[in-house]
C-alpha cells in the first residue's frame, strides 16, 4: 500500500469516527437546535465520505454531488435556523 493509500484509509477512519459522534449528537442533543447541528454535520460527513471516495475510485462525477448536497444542506440549516428565529419571537 502506498502513502496515499493510507491517507484515504485514514481519512475514512476519521469520517466514520466523526460520523458516529454526530450521531449519538443527534440521539442524545438535549435541545432541538443541537440536534439540527448534528443533523447538518452528519449530512456533511456522508458528504466528505462521498468525496473521499471521489477521489478513491479516481470518477469525478461524485464531486459533483457533494457539491450539491452541501449546497442543500448549507441552505437547508439556514432556513430552519430562519425557523426558529421566528419561532423564538412568537
């Protein structure tokens, strides 16, 4: 295995790891807000994962659905961020 092999390795490793943690953030987060921060970074993570892969398997059509799912995401955790906001006025 060469030295980029085990960057990947390392880098899937540390994803899942990260992956997990968000989980259990989600599971046990004690407010609504912490649980929509988990949720985002969870989405992020699949999305690093589904880059890591990119690059992995050399196609570089993967890109360009991480770049959509984090476009999505980023928009969607403003607008429930948005949400609560309004909802903390009424």
């Amino acid at each position: 295995m060469s030295a980029f092999d085990w960057m990947i390795q390392i880098g899937y490793f540390i994803l899942v790891a990260a992956l997990i943690c968000a989980v259990a953030r989600v599971v046990i987060g004690p407010t609504l807000p912490d649980r929509v921060i988990a949720l985002d970074l969870v989405a992020m993570v699949i999305a690093g994962i589904a880059a890591i892969y990119a690059i992995d398997t050399d196609n570089q059509v993967y890109l360009d659905v991480v770049l959509v799912m984090a476009i999505t995401i980023f928009f969607s955790t403003v607008a429930f961020s948005r949400y609560l906001q309004q909802r903390e006025k009424r």
